[in-house]
C-alpha cells in the first residue's frame, strides 16, 4: 500500500483524465499545501505513479488545468514529475491555446478554510440541479457533473479558442448564472471565465480544515458516466449571455430622466409584486419573486428581477415558456405605458393573443357541398353597402417562421397556401412543425399524408415535440432518433383532440377525402387541415387530364376552406425534378400558383443553390441567407404581395426540426404538465437528487 492511497482513488482519477482529456492532450497538475507542487503530465497512468509515491498528499488539495496547453507548456522542467514551485512558471493564461470547458462551480457560503457540513454541501446540489435544467431547456448538451468535496461542479464542452472576446462571453455566462440562480447559502464562482483556470482533480481527496464527522473530507469524483461528452456550440452560449444586462435604460420619463434613481423594491411593492428580502450577489442584487407573473404556477426560487451594479434591470424565469421575457416584458406587464409605446391596434392585438387564447366557442360555417349556391346578397354593391356589412374577424394561424408571421401574420383562416421543393427539401417537416405551433397555440388540425403510415407520419411529429433535450440517438444507427415511451405519450395527451389524422386504410379517392375533411371540420372546429401531398391522392374523378386535375382540385380546397373557416396548406411536388424551383415550376402548370393565397417553397441551400441565387438575384458569396441548411422562400402572398423573400432556416438532425436560428430551442407545452421519471432517456445521476 502506498503512502498515498487513502488519498486517491486511481479509477476516479483515470476517469477524469478520459472524460477531461479525451484527445490526450498535455496538462499541468498543481498540488497545494504547506508547498506548492506542479507537474505537467500526457497520460493518468504517469500522473497517478507521481502521485502515488512521489509526494506527500497530507493536508493537500490537488487541481488540474482545463483547458487546452499551447505547443510546448508542457515541456517545463517538470514534465512527469512533481517539482516545488520556487519561481519557476506555472500555467498562465497566456499558456492556453483554447477553452475546452465552461467551468460552473456552485460553493456553499461558509466560514473560509474548512469542509463543508453535509446540510450547506445539499444547498449546492439545489442550486446545480436547477442550472442543470435550466440550460438543458436552453439547448445545452450534457455537461459532465461533478461533485468537488465540498461543492458541485457542471462542465460543459465548448471549443472555444483563446481571444478576449470568448473571455467575456464566458464571463457574461457566469454573471447571468449567478444572478439567476445563487441564493444566500450556495453561490456560483463568477472568476472562472480565465483561460488559466485550474479545477479540483477528481479522484482526489479535499482537504480544507480539519477531518470532523460535521464537515468531513469527502472524495472528488465525476458523477456522469464515461462518455464521449458533446460540445455545446457557441451560439448557446451567446445565447444565455444575451440575458445579461449590459447597459441601464435610457432616460426616460418614468425614471424622471435619471435610472440610477429608479427604485425597483419600491416599484415592485407600489404594484404589489410579492418578492423576497433583497440577496445580494457579487455582481448586484436581486429579488426572488413569489411567482412569476406570467405564469403563476412557477413559483419561487423559479423567477428574479435583479440589477447590476452598473444599474442594468433584467427579469428571468427558469421555466421553458417564460425563458424568452426580459424585464421590458416584466415591466410593460403591470406598466403597458411604461417606455411611451404607441399602443398596440386592435387588429395587431387579436392577433397576437388570438394565437394562444383561440375561441374554442367560435362559430363554424357549416359544410355545404362543394356546389355553387345562390348568394343571399346583391350581384353588385355600393361602397356604403360594404362598408355597412359586418366585417368578418380575421383569425391567423402561427407558423413558427418568425419572418412569416411578422410579414404575413401567419397563414389566415379561409384562405389556402402550396407548399413546394425538390425531394427532401423539408416540406413535410415545415408541416409538422407548423401543426405543432397551431395545436401549442390551442387550435385543432386535421392531416392527411398519402405517403407516410400514421405511426411514421406520428414519429417524426413526437420528435419535434420533444426536442433535442428529450432525444436519444439509436446506438445502432448514425442518424436514428427516438423519444421515450413515456414522453411519448405525455406528448400525446397534450396533443389531444386538437390532432386528427386520416387513416389511409380508408383510400385515396379526392371526392371522398374532401367531402370528410368538410364533415370533420365543421365537427372538430378544425382551424387547419394539412394535405401532404396532391401527388399522392387519386384525382381521376375530376378529369382525365392530371393537370385540369389538379387545378378542380386547388379550387375544391379553395372553397373547402371558406366554407370551414379553416386554413388549408398541401404540399405539390414540382413539374420538374432538379434545378432551381420558381413559382411556375410547381405542378398544375400556371393554374395553382394562381389560385392559391400564398406559395411557398423549400430550397437546401447547397451549392446548386448558391450558384443560381447568384446568378438570378446578385447575392454575394457571404450573403446571410446562406448561412442556414435549407430556405423557405415567400413566392406569393396576395394579401402583403410579397415575392421573393427568401428566409434561412437551420435543420436540426435529431428533433427534425427547421428553426428560425441555431440555438432557438422551442418548448411546447406538454413540457409544462408534471413529467413522469423517465431513466430510460436520462442516467440516473441526472434524474435523480443531485448527490454522490
């Protein structure tokens, strides 16, 4: 037994070097005690042997460096070996060629010096465990989770190379962090954005006061099992950045022109906003708010208001559905007035809450035969006479694209849109995806899908519900995702019957389908109905010729939809198979992009697509829209006359999903209902409270 052992546990040290290291870089270990001892090691084997035998780990805590060494640190004089520091360089932050981690340390407030006590170490864990999900929900891929002895640690791969400017994208994460989620007893370490940061060794043990059974020396260890951790791309971590405060408000009337004067607590209070005692933190202050006002079931710790030092207001809530407000929101909550807005027409503001507050008591145009009836009105009417009818309330669907539901307000009711693009340009992707965000909105769809059997057609769809937080890649097949069945069917409840799919054992023959559809529509009070696709639905009933076909069909959709009240949005594959698509290429010669209210089509932006953009529309080679994986372009919308707005879209492997930007990662709203324990998709280190 060597002198050592009772102080290191070599598999947990083999462990940490595995996952910390994967790629076998060089690394600098540093011992601190009575002396100050630093190696610089390539493998765990050569680092344990100097450990085991070589020094003495008595009343020392042992760290390592995190991020990747620059060519030639490592080959200090004490290469694989301990040496007293006495002068000689140790790691520097000008030493480190790249950040290889985001660092989050979650300390316990106790007197310096000693152990943590078992009941301020399980502060930590709360404080750990709510980041942990909170950045999960963000986007985050699985840290790697840790606890130190006496705190816990989250470790996210990240790849970022050494610049002043990753520094302070680090250093704004940890503010944000901080502000969020620190309390009074466990807080978050806001120093460790510099490149030189060390971190405590895992499998070692911590030593910091004396070894009592109230605050013990514990072993380091990593909880999370040993593998192959993914990297969180940059854009995530701009993202939660972005939630920091970087300036104090203008001034403003409300703040009689000076912000500084502006007293948030007795704002708060003035509009009788329950909130706990001010806490400090290293950055400002906060406060912890009863409940979040946007949804009152968050309660608290879930949402703060805080404020900077500098002054800067922010607003957070940890939850999925509030994660995007910001303190403007909060304020202009009990404030509407607040920053002198003009206020909100009230067309703009049916739309905006007709979205998620849909009428489910609305009145339906009942389903008439797809006939031409006698109107009840005068063939011809003076402006009076118009102006003095009823006007009909517009009702929109929200698509999800945030260019289209600016622009367009989404897809209106009573109107009719084509969907087109080349095989596997994502058009029935860009379907679900627009059904999802109807049904999240409380609206009732009805699909059919002539080419998908209803448990594919239902797979992909529970995909992009679940999100990529909630998708676990096929141990078999590279680009294989599933969902759990659990969450799979927490999925489903929420769905409902807002969701209706047409069993394909029931044919194929246009007159019949459309007649249900009419039928089902007015019975459900469906909002949308999804035809994907003309090509696969039998027309011949309505003429011989596939192209007069098709066009009595776009004009059956037509009044199918004003007769419903329903937006109908169909998928029709181009006359052509390659080359790039335009408005008239799409099948039914000239007659559907006629008749149609809005065409759409789904480009993959390749290099097919770069050469004749360029070509026909004078982009440049570093033009924005091609920095998406696929492009919905905007060939006709009757009512904005819009054409030729091309907007990128990001196509996310796992979630099948297209997203407005990479690091958008919406949450629908089964994720608000109480979630069954679910190992079969998470270890059980995560599920379960976080402890060793």
């Amino acid at each position: 037994m060597s002198r050592n052992e009772q102080f290191i546990d070599e598999h947990e040290i083999r462990k940490a070097i595995s996952m910390l290291k994967p790629s076998g870089e060089h690394f600098e270990v540093r011992i601190i005690g009575q002396k100050r001892l630093s190696g610089y090691f390539g493998d765990a084997e050569t680092l344990i042997n100097a450990l085991r035998n070589s020094v003495d780990l008595r009343s020392t805590n042992v760290y390592i460096t995190l991020n990747e060494l620059k060519d030639g640190v490592s080959q200090r004089t004490q290469f694989e070996h301990f040496k007293v520091l006495k002068g000689e360089p140790s790691t520097g932050d000008g030493d480190i060629a790249s950040f290889s981690w985001l660092f989050i340390d979650v300390d316990p407030v106790r007197p310096a010096g000693i152990s943590a006590s078992d009941a301020e170490l399980n502060k930590t864990y709360a404080v750990a465990k709510s980041v942990y999900t909170y950045l999960k929900n963000l986007g985050f891929e699985e840290p790697i989770k840790a606890v130190s002895g006496n705190g816990s640690h989250l470790l996210y791969k990240i790849g970022l190379v050494n610049t002043e400017e990753n520094k302070q994208l680090l250093e704004d994460c940890l503010n944000v962090l901080d502000a969020m989620f620190s309390t009074e007893d466990a807080k978050i370490d806001v120093v460790n954005f510099n490149p030189s940061r060390i971190c405590k060794l895992y499998g070692t043990l911590a030593q910091k006061g004396a070894d009592t059974e109230q605050r013990p020396h514990r072993m380091s260890r990593i909880l999370t099992p040993d593998v192959e951790v993914k990297q969180t791309t940059k854009v995530y971590l701009q993202k939660l950045a972005d939630a920091l405060p970087k300036e104090p408000e203008p001034p403003q009337e409300y703040n009689n022109y000076n912000p500084s004067e502006f007293d948030v607590e007795q704002w708060m209070d003035k509009h009788g906003i329950r909130h706990r005692p001010r806490e400090n933190y290293k950055s400002g202050f906060k406060y912890v708010l009863e409940a979040c006002p946007f949804n009152e079931n968050h309660k608290a710790p879930d949402s703060v208001v805080y404020r900077l030092n500098n002054g800067a207001l922010g607003f957070k809530c940890s939850h999925n559905s509030c994660s995007h407000k910001t303190w403007k929101d909060f304020r202009t909550f009990y404030e509407p007035d607040a920053y002198d807005r003009s206020p909100i027409s009230d067309a703009d503001k049916h739309i905006e809450e007709g979205w998620k507050q849909h009428n489910r008591n609305k009145t339906t145009i009942p389903y008439k035969p797809l006939t031409v009836s006698t109107p009840e009105y005068p063939m011809f009417e003076t402006a009076m006479m118009i102006l003095d009818k009823p006007e009909k309330e517009r009702e929109f669907i929200r698509t999800g694209i945030k260019v289209i539901d600016k622009k367009m307000m989404g897809l209106e009711k009573g109107t009719i849109s084509v969907v087109s693009g080349l095989r596997a340009s994502a058009k029935s992707t860009l379907l679900s995806n627009i059904c999802l965000n109807a049904i999240d909105d409380g609206q009732t769809v009805i699909c059919y899908s002539g080419e998908l059997t209803d448990n594919n057609f239902l797979r992909w769809m529970l995909l992009q519900a679940a999100g990529k937080a909630n998708t676990r890649q096929s141990r078999e097949y590279e680009n294989y995702f599933t969902v759990a069945e659990e969450i799979q069917r927490e999925i489903g409840q929420w769905m409902g019957d807002h969701f209706w799919l047409y069993n394909n054992e029931y044919g194929n023959q246009f007159s019949k389908i459309v007649s249900t559809l009419g039928s089902v529509a007015e019975d459900k009070k469906a909002d949308l109905i999804i035809i994907d696709n003309l090509m696969a639905l039998d027309l011949h009933d309505l003429s011989a010729d596939k192209y007069d076909a098709q066009t009595a069909f776009v004009w059956a959709l037509k009044n199918l939809a004003k007769l419903s009240n329903t937006h109908i949005i169909f998928v029709a594959h181009p006359k052509k198979a390659d080359g790039f698509l335009r408005l008239d290429d799409i099948s039914g010669s000239g007659n559907i992009s006629n008749i149609v209210d809005n065409a759409f089509i789904i480009h993959r932006i390749n290099e097919d697509f770069r050469k004749k953009t360029k070509e026909t529309f004078g982009w440049k080679a570093n033009d924005p829209r091609y920095e998406g994986t696929n492009c919905i372009e905007i060939c006709k919308s009757r009512e904005g006359g819009i054409q030729d707005e091309f907007v990128p879209l990001w196509y996310e492997v796992n979630t099948k999903r297209l997203k407005n930007d990479m690091s958008e990662n919406i949450h629908y709203g089964w994720e608000e209902l109480p979630q069954p324990q679910c190992t079969e998709i998470h270890d059980d280190s995560m599920e379960l409270p976080f402890k060793p």
